[in-house]
C-alpha cells in the first residue's frame, strides 16, 4: 500500500474563503492542496452570484467598523475585472432625524472620505441612485459573483493541487504532522499546517480536535424579480444597489423589455433547507417595499423569476473567526463569514497568510491592522483565559471552556 500523500500547506473548503487564502498563499510562492468534498469549486454557499460590498458605516460596533473599512480595501485591490463597482446607497433609519452634517462628520470619524461615503438629501439620491430618501451613498460599493471569483482564484498553477469529491471528516496529530481522515477512517493526506475554511463543517473538524466553536447556521433566499414595462414598479426602481433592511442591487433592464431585480435576503437563524420558500420570496416582496420606501407598491407586481438559497455560517459576536487555533499549532481557521463572505475572505487571505508564513506583525500593521483587531477575530476568542491577553501573532489558548457570546443578528 502506498503512504499518503504529505503536503506543507493543506486547505480543507473551496468557497470563498478557502479559495482566497489559497491564492494569496500561492501568490507567495507557496504549494498549497485544497481539498472539498464536491466536485468542483463553490458548490455551497459561494455559488452566490450577487455579494455586495461596502464598509460598515452604522454606529456602535467600533472594531467591526474598523474591520470592515480594510477589508472592504482589501476586497476592492484583489478582485480586478470582475469587482462590479455600481455604488451602494444607504437610506437613513426612518425614525431619526437626518441631520446630513452630522452625518457627514460621522463618517469621516471613520476615515471614509468623500470618494468613500457621503451623506445625501433625498433630491440628490434620486439623482444618482434613483431613490427619493435621505441617506448615505457609498459610490465604491460593488458586488462580487462569489462563484466566478472562487473559480478564478483557483485557476491552474503549477504548485496548486485540487482533491475534490474528498471529504474529511477529522484531524490528527501524528509526531509533527497532521493527519486528515477521511468517513472510512482512512489517512487522505498528511499535512504540515492545515487551513480549515469549510464554513459550518469547521465545527465538526474542530470537534474531531477536542475544540468547541460557537457555530451556526443562518439560511437565507435572495428573490430574483421579473417587472413589467408598465407596471408601477417600473418607475420606481434603483440605478445603484440599496443596503438596508436587506438589500438589491440595481435592477436590470431585458433586452426583451420588462425588469430584473434581485432583492434579499432572508435571514433565517438556524435553518439549512436548501430549498425555495414561497414565505421567503414574500419577505423580500416586503423588504423591496421598505429598501425603495415605496409603501403603496403593489407586491403582486414583483413576479417570482428565480432564487438563490444559502447557508451561512455565523459565529455569536457578528465577527469571523480567521487566524492559529494556537492551542493546536499547525491549524487555521477561516470560517463564520456570515453575511459578508466578499469582505472577509480578501481579509482571511492576508491575516492566515502572514500567520502561516510568520510573517512580522509590521507587514499586517501596514493594512491597518492593530493586534486589537486580530485578537477580535482569534479563535481564542472563545476560550476562557484568553480574552485578556489581546494576542498579535498567537497566544496560547487555553481550550477549557468556550465562551458563547450573546446573539445578535449576523447581517
Ligand atoms: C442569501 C445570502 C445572501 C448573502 N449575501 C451576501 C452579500 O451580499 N455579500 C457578501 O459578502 N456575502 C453574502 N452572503 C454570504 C456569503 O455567501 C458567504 O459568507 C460565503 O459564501 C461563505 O464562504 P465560505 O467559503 O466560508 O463557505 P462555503 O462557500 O460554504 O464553502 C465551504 C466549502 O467547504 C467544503 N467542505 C465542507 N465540509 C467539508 C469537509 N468535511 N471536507 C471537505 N470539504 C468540505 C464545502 O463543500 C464547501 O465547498 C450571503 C449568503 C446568503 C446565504
């Protein structure tokens, strides 16, 4: 019988995530296996067509502001072509007073400049997002086909290998290397250092380790729309992509004549149905309602035209889990990408990158990273003791007892 396969680098999941990180890794001039129980690239979640992207700009939440400020940046210099910069408009919350130079000043406390984020009367939103509401415009907010941007970061290269329809369903140590196993209890590969980046099933292999995490699943439907020429809808529709209480994207007029609108996204905790729900797509009817502020919208009007369904994996505190399972050297996390898949994979690539090369904490510290931010991402973040000691690079995580932070939405 031959010996399995060794490798250096090994990451388990081809989504997003995995797939980005192993790009950066190559990039690096390092060999990378990528390894995913399908049979080819984002199969599950990533097959999301309609991401979008732009930095966090609500109140409260300062490191996820922070956070998701870089990784919008970083987001923004990986993607190239295929980084569909349409703009996003913010409205303002319906209950509070707009006061646009307060707005504005709020904004810039977040370093986003005018290029960046500007806050907009209503007349001038209907000029250039076609939206008669105050709120905040976001001119570099984009979407990203997930799928198209897996496939392509896992294009041929000569040090990348591809194990797909292999799934692993634990991990070992065996002197200094891991073993990945796969149902039959057999030896797939070993490796050096192992990135997990298979979303909810980060849970089981962590467990196959003896490492409790706080995962959970979120499904959630995005309705794709079809809308008369004629009908009343028709004149109310966005140029740009709304980010709210859900959010579209621009619509899409047909060659054919008539409309195509993408509106979401359920958000339904603990849920993994893969399959359409008529209750969704009437959700995000009232959601296309309340994104336009179009009260009086006849929803019969919003013809069901297809969906998308995903799954999504969310940690309790909103934020992603991506850095050294330091009580287990060797293994990285990069999962819980929640809602914000495009963000936080081009934020992955860089912070797993330059913790499995050990790279100087300076070069993370130039995207504006401060050790405060990585800890906020840690695994070690959910284990007793470790809270304190706000770790850079990895601190020794005590794995005794996780720490399940309350729940909020992770939109
Ligand atoms: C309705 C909806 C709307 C969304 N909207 C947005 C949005 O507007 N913007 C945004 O940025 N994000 C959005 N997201 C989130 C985004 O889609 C996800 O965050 C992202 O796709 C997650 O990527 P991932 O690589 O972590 O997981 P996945 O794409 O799920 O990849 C995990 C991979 O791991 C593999 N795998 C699992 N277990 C094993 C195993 N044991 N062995 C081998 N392989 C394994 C799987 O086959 C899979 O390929 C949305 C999600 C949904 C559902």
């Amino acid at each position: 019988m031959t010996s399995p396969q060794h490798h250096d680098l090994v990451v388990i999941g081809a989504g997003i995530a995995g797939a980005t990180i192993t790009n950066e890794l190559l990039a690096r001039g390092q060999a990378v296996c990528i390894v995913d129980s399908a049979p080819f690239p984002a199969s599950a979640c990533s097959s999301h067509a309609h991401a979008i992207a732009h930095p966090h700009i609500g109140r409260g939440a300062p490191r996820l502001l922070r956070l998701t400020r870089i990784a919008f940046l970083m987001a923004e210099a990986r993607w190239g072509s295929i980084w569909n910069q349409h703009g996003i408009f913010q409205p303002a919350k319906k209950d509070r007073h707009f006061i646009r130079d307060e707005v504005n000043a709020h904004l810039r406390t977040l370093e986003l400049d005018e290029a960046m984020a500007q806050a907009l009367f209503a007349q001038e939103a209907k000029e250039i997002c076609g939206v008669a509401q105050d709120g905040v415009w976001l001119p570099r907010g984009a979407s990203l086909n997930l799928s198209e941007a897996t496939n392509n970061a896992l294009k041929p290269h000569p040090h990348l290998t591809c194990c797909w329809n292999t799934s692993i369903a634990r991990l070992e140590k065996k002197g200094a290397a891991w073993q990945l196993l796969n149902h039959q209890n057999e030896i797939s590969m070993t490796a050096g250092k192992v990135i997990i980046a298979a979303a909810l099933e980060t849970k089981t292999l962590a467990a196959s380790m003896d490492v409790k995490l706080p995962l959970r699943p979120v499904r959630g439907q995005l309705s794709i729309f079809s809308i008369g020429e004629n009908d009343a809808w028709a004149s109310q529709l966005p140029r740009t992509a709304i980010s709210g209480d859900g959010y579209c994207l621009p619509a899409k007029r047909l060659p054919e004549g008539g409309y195509e609108w993408i509106v979401g996204s359920s958000f339904d905790e603990g849920e993994t149905d893969p399959h359409d729900w008529a209750s969704s797509d009437d959700l995000n009817r009232e959601q296309a309602k309340g994104l336009l502020n179009y009260v009086q919208g006849d929803i019969s009007q919003l013809h069901g035209a297809g969906s998308f369904v995903g799954v999504r994996c969310v940690a309790g505190d909103r934020l992603p889990i991506v850095g050294a399972l330091t009580q287990r050297p060797g293994i990285y996390l990069a999962t819980a990408l929640g809602s914000r898949g495009a963000l936080w994979s081009a934020l992955a690539a860089k912070l797993i990158t330059a913790q499995v090369l050990e790279d100087d904490f300076a070069l993370l510290a130039r995207f504006g990273f401060a050790a405060d931010l990585v800890a906020a991402l840690a695994p070690a973040r959910f284990f007793a003791g470790t809270l304190a000691a706000a770790p850079a690079l990895g601190a020794l995580a005590s794995n005794s007892k996780p720490i399940l932070p309350s729940a909020p939405n992770a939109k």
